[in-house]
C-alpha cells in the first residue's frame, strides 16, 4: 500500500528524509492550519512568508511528479490543526504507514510519537539531517563536560566540515577573529541591504488570506518582499556575499537608526524552514574568502554563526528538552510591558527595534541580545512571555532555536547552560555600538535623575539584585568591582530609583 508522508511548513526541502524513498504511489500531505499558526500569535508577515513558501513548495514537488494533497487556510473543510488533516487523509484513503521528519518543536515531536496509538497506523519518525551534527553527535560531545562552551564546538565542527581549513590548522592561524568585529558605524553608511523580491500571484493570495484571517496579529504585513522559493532564496544567498559579506565581519555588532539590516545576511529565516542548505551557504562564503572577494574575519564570523552557533543551539535545545522550556533560575517575573508590541517608550533604542521588529519580522542578533534582550533580563520580565514575543515577531523563530537564544542567552534564565555569564549592559554599550542615544530623552550616562538611562539605572540595580548568584563569576568580576567603586549613597539612590522604574513597569 502506499505511504503518506507528512511536510511541516518549516520542512521545505527535496532532501528531507521523509522523501528519500518516496514512491509515485505515495502521497505528500502539506497543510496551513490554524493549530500552528496561532499558538503563539505570530507575525503576520511571518505567515505570509511560511504559507508561501509552502504553496510554492507543494507545486515544485507536484512539477516532479508527486502526488500532492495541499489544505489552505481557508479551505471549508480545514480542520484546524495537523492531526486532523492526517485523520481526513486516512480515512479518504489506506495508507501502509505514516511518515515524517523529525519536528523542530518539541510540542510536535511528543503529539507524533502519539499518532500511532491514537490513528491505528505504524508512525516512522525520521531524524532531521539537514543539520550538520546529528543529535547523537552532540550528545556525545557533551557527556561528561562540566561547560558547554559554544567556542569548542565550533572548533570540532570546522575540523569535521573541513570549512575554513588549511589541513588541520585553521585559516589564518586562529580560530575566532570576533575580536575585530565589534566596531561601530563611525557615519550614516548607504547600505546594500538584503534583495528584496516582487510578490507573484501565489504571494498576493496569501497576503490577501493574512490581511483576511490575521488582522489581530503583531507586525506590518506590507511590504513584502521575502524570497518564497528555494531559487530566490540562492539568489539572495549570492546578494549577500557580492554586496554585504565584505563589510559584515567589522560591523556585525553595530547598529544603527532608521536602518534594519546594515549589512546582515537575513538568510536565516531562509535557512530555518529549509529553502537554504547551511553547507552550501558556508562554502559559498568560504568561496568568497578563498577567490579574495571577502576578508577572513567577515567570512569565519558568518560561518560560525551557522555551524557553530546554530548547531550548538540546537543541540543544546534537544539535549536539555523537555525540561529546558520551564527553566527560569533568576525567578523573573514581571509581566511583558506593552512597548514590546506597540514600541511607545521613550527610551529611544526599544522604540527602534521594536518598530524595526513589527515592520520587517527581523532584527540583527545585537539588537535582539542587547537591546530587547537586554532590558528583558535587567527588568526581570517573566521568561515565558519574553520567550513567546521573540517566537512570534520573527520570522525566523521556532523553538528549537528561539528558547535557548532568549531563555539562555538572553534572560540568563537557564543556570549557565549556554552562556557562561549574563549578557546585560548599561546604556553605555547602546550608545557606544549605536547612534540611538543621541535623539533619546535620557542620559545614556547617568545612573540616577529624572533624565538617568533606564539601562544604566537597571544595569547597577541588576548587579546589585544578584549579586549572591553572580559576584564569585570570573567573567563579571570586573563589573562588580566597578560597582564597588560607586558610593554608598549613590547605591542607595540606584536601588531606590531602580524599585520605582520597576514597579511603574507593572
């Protein structure tokens, strides 16, 4: 009999291992279903993007010949979630057994392994290997190591991949050239920024369907101008590493008003629901640094984040899950405040990413980490729904990527499993990898007043608040010496001012 194979709306690619042995006799089931796209409220343009590419994808696989069963969001008899779209297929038709490649959310791995009971049909769950490193492989690395450091990961996974070797010593002597990758825009730069793409008649379907069916949902759905295919997604992959990769090593960690992109890659939403291969995108990039095109620090920074910092983040989320996702070790709990969905705070460099947020569904990794990030984790916001704002506004989150990035990195609110300290700054670092501070209200350098930075406030309050948990760190030694050296009074006064900042947030 033939097989039924289910595709996840961030499976999109030929090479998945639910298809390696597809028959013409099988069928590929595809669906848009409420389930998925409301549990959080994603971004509309998110959706957009997803029902899309998915739309585009079923027709590239109907083109080879597969037999396709499409549901799109508004059909009548859509039943709303996975599960029931898989019921309606079985009993239209007997199929030997169900196939499916491996989830990236762990929600979805524990209600497939229930299908089989529940639908009375063998259920095979496939590994996900379009990633580099198998769970298995990570697994193996980390037993028996007291620290996951993300930096001997990536080395182990430079040496199996061969990337940016010249035999068994890295290129350019070193490893790591982060060092030089910290540099601010000095001036307003004109930026290439990402290639954008026209919308065909299958996109302004679906625009028409998200503008219908999400208009409650965060974020602009216009304009739209994202890569729906594999062949558009090649094309913008080539974009970045003509115009961009050049300039990205030196002012990965800058950022800048009015300007979203600067010149970040924005591939990974491509590279997250499959449309990219993350081989091919860093060996083309190692093209580039091989023929000159593009310096070694550019091309090693965005090659790690790829298969160093991409793959250690998931593994870590398969490692650790499921009790990862209830982890909240500084105890945070203050509610979201409202300027996370409408940007209406004075303190200028929120205001930026968070309409930079609502209207392009990204932002670049400083502005997540130290702008939203950042004060999420000196406010003490409650970790859940800091953890479902970063699922839903971007358009290249899903779980297993997004909850170690916000609950690790972020909010520091896993114990020290991903990093080795809280990554929380003062409004001295905005101001020195920004231009935000010098049009907003408040005094990037001053820790008390009317005018006092929240940032700069909540960073001494934040030391002080923890400091039990965080003074013997190695890595935040330095801070807290620097607390030492601010007068007791004017402790006092940043205790006192940082309580009041904190209860006007509720």
């Amino acid at each position: 009999m033939p097989v039924l194979r289910l595709i996840l709306g961030d499976q999109l690619s030929e090479n998945l291992s639910s298809l390696r042995d597809v028959h013409k006799s099988d069928t590929l089931l595809m669906a848009e279903v409420r389930a998925e796209a409301t549990y959080v409220k994603h971004h509309r343009k998110k959706i957009a993007f997803l029902f899309s590419a998915m739309r585009h994808f079923s027709a590239t696989l109907a083109e080879h010949g597969h037999r396709i069963v499409y549901t799109k969001y508004d059909d009548p008899d859509n039943s709303g979630s996975l599960a029931g779209e898989v019921r309606r297929q079985l009993q239209a038709k007997k199929y030997d057994r169900l196939v499916i490649t491996e989830p990236g959310e762990y929600r979805l791995l524990e209600e497939f392994r229930d299908w089989e009971k529940k639908m009375k049909l063998p259920v095979e769950i496939r590994p996900d290997d379009r990633f580099i490193a198998s769970h298995e492989e990570f697994a193996e690395w980390a037993s028996g190591r007291k620290e996951l450091i993300m930096e001997y990961w990536y080395r182990q996974m430079r040496r199996n991949t061969g990337l940016l070797m010249n035999g068994d010593k890295p290129a350019g002597g070193q490893w790591n050239f982060d060092k030089q990758n910290r540099k601010p825009l000095k001036q307003k730069t004109a930026f290439k920024g990402p290639q954008q793409f026209e919308p065909d008649a299958i996109t302004r379907q679906v625009l028409a369907l998200v503008h219908e069916n999400f208009a409650d949902h965060f974020g602009e759905l216009e304009p739209f101008w994202f890569a729906v295919t594999a062949a558009q997604s090649r094309r913008a992959l080539s974009y970045f590493i003509r115009y961009s990769l050049p300039h990205f090593g030196d002012y990965q960690d800058a950022m800048q008003g009015g300007e979203a992109f600067l010149y970040h890659s924005l591939l990974s939403q491509y590279l997250n629901c499959g449309l990219l291969d993350p081989l091919e995108v860093c060996h083309k990039a190692e093209q580039a640094y091989r023929r000159g095109s593009a310096p070694l620090n550019a091309v090693e920074g965005f090659i790690r984040q790829i298969i160093g910092w991409r793959e250690f983040i998931r593994g870590i989320y398969w490692h650790h899950m499921p009790g990862y996702a209830s982890k909240n070790a500084l105890r945070a709990s203050r509610p979201l405040p409202k300027f996370y969905w409408d940007g209406a705070t004075d303190m200028q460099c929120i205001s930026e990413v968070v309409n930079m947020t609502r209207q392009h569904a990204c932002s670049h990794h400083i502005q997540r980490l130290m702008v939203t990030g950042n004060f999420a984790n000196l406010a003490g916001l409650e970790v859940r729904e800091v953890c479902d704002w970063y699922l839903a506004v971007y358009a290249d989150a899903y779980e297993w990527v997004e909850l170690p990035n916000t609950l690790g990195m972020a909010l520091c609110g896993d114990d020290g499993i991903v990093g080795t300290k809280p990554y929380v700054s003062s409004g001295a670092y905005i101001n020195r990898m920004s231009d935000f501070c010098k049009t907003c209200r408040y005094d990037h350098g001053r820790r008390v007043g009317e005018d006092a930075c929240p940032f700069t406030t909540l960073y001494w309050h934040y030391l002080m608040r923890h400091e039990k948990k965080f003074r013997d760190n190695r890595r935040m030694a330095m801070a807290y010496n620097n607390l030492q050296r601010i007068p007791a009074e004017e402790r006092k006064q940043i205790r006192r001012q940082g309580d009041k900042f904190l209860k006007q947030l509720e």
